[in-house]
C-alpha cells in the first residue's frame, strides 16, 4: 500500500496539504516531474510532498499558489498546519472565523463563546482548568469582536440547547444580562439564534457541540474533544457533521418562538 493511501485529511492539516497538492497536480494535467522542473526539486521530493512523508516548504508553496492560481490556499494552509503542531487550535479557529462567510454552532450546555459577554465568559472559563484567565477572556472576546465587529460579519446561525439557558453560570444577574445579550444579537440582520427545547428528546446533537465555517466557498468543521479540537477538512467528513446540524434545524423551535422563549428566560432570571 502507498504511503499516500493511508492519509487521513480529516484529521490531520498536513494531511490535507498533501491530498490537496496532488488532487491540484493531477487537475492542471502535471506530472510529478514536471512539477519537481517548477520547484526545482527531483521528483521523489514531490512524492514525498503528496504522501505527506515531507512536509511543503514555504518557498513551495508559494510557487504552487501561483502557478494554480490557488489564491495563497497553500501558503494559508501551512499557517494553519503550524498552528494544530503547537496545539493551538484556538488560534486556528480564531483565524478561520475572521474569514468566514458563514458560521453555524451548536452548544448542548453552555452558550456558543462567540455569543457570551465578558462576565458570562468570565464565569465559565473560572470552572475549566484555564492557567491565564485575564489571557483566555482577552481572547474569546477578541474572537467575538473579530467576527461581529467587521463591516461585513458572516452569517451566524446558532442552536442553543434549553439546559444552556436553565444553567446557572455565574449569577442571576449574569444569566440575565446574557439572556438579554443574545436577543439584542438576535434582532441583528445576519444573525439566527434558535432554541432546541427539552420536549426535543434524544437526538444526535447531544453527542456534543458543532461548529461549521464556510471559508472561501468551502465548508470545513471544528469538532470539540475533551482536551483539544480539530479541523475536519475532508468533504465526506465535513459532510457528515452537516448532516448532524441540519438534523438539529429540523427539530430547533423557529426563530420567532425562540425569541419568546428567550424573553421568558429573562423573566425568569429576573
């Protein structure tokens, strides 16, 4: 079996890189000497490159971006890849959500951190195992800002699970100002939020929270384990958590109900 044949784009960034060089090699009609005659490499260096065996030179990727037209997709990538290596992958969502066109969450007991305020965000990061507070609020707000505050923000959808809202994080006063934070969201022209109620019963969401951005027309997904996350960059991976939130929108109250059961948590936190 070809080294190549065991990659695994869905769970590796370096991975990706390699199945991407190849499928654009294959695409503009190139072989992989004529490749290794543009980087001015031999040809067992571009194997190597596409079986993710050696990892894309900078200088190379540039080349390739170039070459394909690929709008720096390859430079971006390798960024990327560094990132998950130090096991940043908050970064790399950071980095993604700046340039996404479109973000849909899920959360099944918190609200999604791009919805929360700084005292909500405060309370939640106390009870994690956070080693810089005053550090991981700066960014989780900076990740809100990045995303709301542009000229023009993505499209946000989010699905908030009833028990996010009934949990106490903090204090009354906290949840209310919360509550009241994600309906002056709601009434923003880009922004959905809808609520998944208790009567909903058993269904997939519940297997954890979900993140789809759509970054330069191409869906990727961020799937939350319990020490770290990553990207799920493979089509047929991507797809299958697409399929989990639209099963979520199926059974999610409709926008103009949800308001009403948001306006009813604020009551209720009164």
């Amino acid at each position: 079996m070809h080294a190549r044949d065991s990659l695994d784009p869905s769970r590796s960034m370096w991975h990706f890189i390699a199945v991407q060089l190849r499928r654009h090699r294959e695409t503009n009609g190139m072989s992989g000497q004529a490749l290794g005659d543009v980087l001015d490499c031999d040809r067992s260096t571009v194997s190597r490159y596409e079986s993710a065996t050696l990892r894309l030179k900078p200088t190379h990727a540039e080349t390739v971006d170039r070459l394909w037209n690929t709008g720096g997709m390859f430079t971006n990538l390798l960024g990327f890849a560094g990132l998950a290596d130090e096991g940043d992958w908050l970064a790399s969502l950071a980095a993604f959500e700046r340039r996404a066109s479109r973000i849909r969450m899920w959360e099944p007991t918190v609200i999604p951190g791009l919805l929360q305020t700084p005292d909500y965000a405060r309370a939640a990061l106390t009870a994690g195992p956070a080693n810089d507070l005053s550090a991981d609020l700066e960014r989780r707000m900076a990740r809100r800002s990045a995303v709301f505050d542009r000229e023009t923000p993505p499209r946000v959808t989010a699905f908030l699970s009833w028990a996010a809202l009934a949990q106490l994080i903090g204090s009354r006063e906290i949840m209310r100002d919360q509550i009241a934070h994600l309906l002056t969201l709601g009434e923003l022209p880009r922004v959905s939020i809808r609520v998944v109620e208790n009567q909903a019963g058993a269904h997939p969401g519940l297997d954890g929270p979900i993140t789809v951005l759509t970054v330069d027309d191409r869906d990727l997904a961020y799937d939350e384990a319990t020490t770290r996350g990553r990207f799920l960059m493979d089509p047929i991976a991507v797809q299958d958590v697409v399929v989990r939130y639209d099963s979520i929108s199926d059974i999610a109250t409709p926008v103009g109900p949800s308001k009403l059961l948001l306006e009813a948590e604020l009551e209720r936190w009164a």
